[in-house]
C-alpha cells in the first residue's frame, strides 16, 4: 500500500531501535501470545513502543527480553491468530481509549 508515502518511514536494525528505546525511555509493549494480561491490563499512556512480530515467527527474543510488558491479545476460533494490521489496531485503538479517559 506504500504507507511510507503518508508516514515516515526509517530502516534500520533491530538492536539499534531497542537502544533509542532505552536511551529515551520508551517502555516496549510487545503483544505476543506469551503475554499473561490484556493489552487493557497495561498502562498505553505514557512514551510507548508497541510491538508485533511478523505473522509466522511472531516477536524475536531479544525483543521479548527488553519489553516492559507482553500482552496477550484475546482470539478464538480455528487458529488463534490475527493478521499483523488487526493486531496493531487493536493495540492502537486501546491506546487511544486509554488516553482520552485520562484527559477526563
């Protein structure tokens, strides 16, 4: 879909965005099927990385080991899975609603 003609779009290494993350503060929420609690269970307010992991190998370890948090997104059904945009708007759309309740 060429997002990167709307968004900005930067390549670089895994280690390297998990350093800025750190260096700035940024707490890594990584939905991943290991996660114990519902991404509502998580505080999406603050300076955050939300993390997915690509469809059939999900999230890596070394990423796994610097998340803040892991997340369980609920699924049912055949096979307990969701595409990589239904995941993201889900983190996205809790995020949302976490911080417009907080502006109450």
């Amino acid at each position: 879909m060429r997002a990167d003609r709307f968004i900005p779009v930067i390549y670089t290494t895994t280690e390297a965005i998990l350093a800025s993350a750190k260096e700035h503060a940024i707490h890594l929420v990584v939905a991943e099927d290991v996660g114990e609690k519902g991404p509502w269970d998580a505080d999406l307010t603050g300076n955050v990385l939300l993390v997915v992991g690509a469809e059939r190998n999900g999230v890596s370890a070394p990423v796994l080991e610097a998340a803040s948090e892991v997340v369980r997104l609920p699924m049912d059904g055949f096979v307990p899975s969701y595409n990589l945009q239904v995941a993201v708007s889900v983190l996205a759309v809790e995020a949302l609603r976490q911080r417009l309740n907080r502006r109450k």
